[in-house]
C-alpha cells in the first residue's frame, strides 16, 4: 500500500462511486464483487476504482485465496480529516480573537457615548 | 457562490497549489495577488484555480472597489469534514464491537482454559 497522500487522498473522494465504496468499507470488509453490486458499473471499472483508492492508502487489499478483501484504512483517512480540521480550526481561532477585539474596542467606546 | 458540493471540494483539495490558497485563508481573507505572492505561478493560474475553489463553495470571492478579497468558507469545509469523519467513526465503531465480541469470546473460552 502506497503512504498517504493528500492529493491522492481527496482525488480519491472526489468521485462519488468511490466515496459510496469507501462508505460500504466504513461499515465492514468486502470482496471486489460486494463492492460491485449496488454500483451500476462493470467489474473492472470497479476495480479501477478500487486501484485508485489504493494507490491514495485509503482502502487495503488482500487477496485471500482466490478473493480479494478490501478494508478501510482509517489513519489515512485520518489524515485527510486532520488537514481540512487544521484549517478550519485557524479559521475559527482568527474569527473568535476578531470578535475579543471588536467586544474591547466596543467596552472602550462605550464610557465615551455615556459622557 | 454555488452550494456545497462534495465530489468538487474534494476535487479542489486534491491540488497542493489549491491546498496552499486554502491555507493562507484560514489566517484571514487575501486580495488575489496576496493569494499569488508565495506560489511560484501567473497570476492567470492563480485565477484558474481561485475559480476552482470558489465553484466548490470551499472559498467566497468579494470584489471591494479594484481589488477582489477572498476568504475561507468554513461551513463548506465542515461538510468535507463531516463526510470523512462519518465514515471514520462508523468503522471505528464497527472495530470496537468486534474488540467487545472478541473480548466476551476470550471470557467464555477462558474458563475451559483452566480447567
């Protein structure tokens, strides 16, 4: 499995048949033909898919006798959450000091307008 | 500015020049060429891939007399969140029934252990 990959990861959930799979793998392990049935696709456009999520680290594969078995792999979609919540939350950080600075130049004002 | 919509706000983080823009919003809004000034590309780029974020609702433009001001929108980048986060927890969940199965069948066995 390759190591994650931030422009392979959010490539790889930017295509909702792939984002349904990697919701069916939130909820178990499944074979390529589990994965398969309630898409309207071929099996090897499937796979395809499944070649990408790979390649991002977000879904494992073993092949297990004749099957092969696909699992989430969550540290990488970890990973993927940990950036956009990185951002945000500096975001919310910068918005929340604006407001504490609004709110004392307000208290500073407001002692003028009761003069 | 368009709705939210997941298979483009994926697809607008899966670019580290994309990523780059996203980041410098999250510490507060940018003209267009602040956005410019750290990336090693025209300003004509810069543009294409503004556009990209701002049709994926991750990013709102603003145009204040010459200059257009850019600035992070954070709920959009809480619905990229949340899906991964979702997802995440689901399987979470799945694994820590499985511990507690695996954990009561230990207790069960256990006894025959012993004796």
């Amino acid at each position: 499995m390759s190591a994650p990959n931030l422009d392979m990861m959010f490539q790889a959930l930017a295509d909702p048949s792939r984002r349904a799979m990697v919701e069916r793998l939130s909820r178990g392990p499944a074979s390529v033909s589990q994965l398969a049935e309630p898409l309207a696709m071929s099996l090897p456009a499937v796979v395809q898919h499944l070649q990408v999520l790979e390649a991002s680290g977000l879904v494992a594969t073993q092949k297990i006798g004749r099957v092969r078995s696909c699992s989430l792999h969550a540290p990488a979609m970890c990973i993927a959450e940990q950036w956009i919540n990185d951002r945000r939350t500096e975001w919310q950080r910068r918005l929340d000091r604006l407001g504490d600075y609004l709110d004392a130049t307000n208290d500073d004002l407001e002692p003028e307008t009761n003069r």
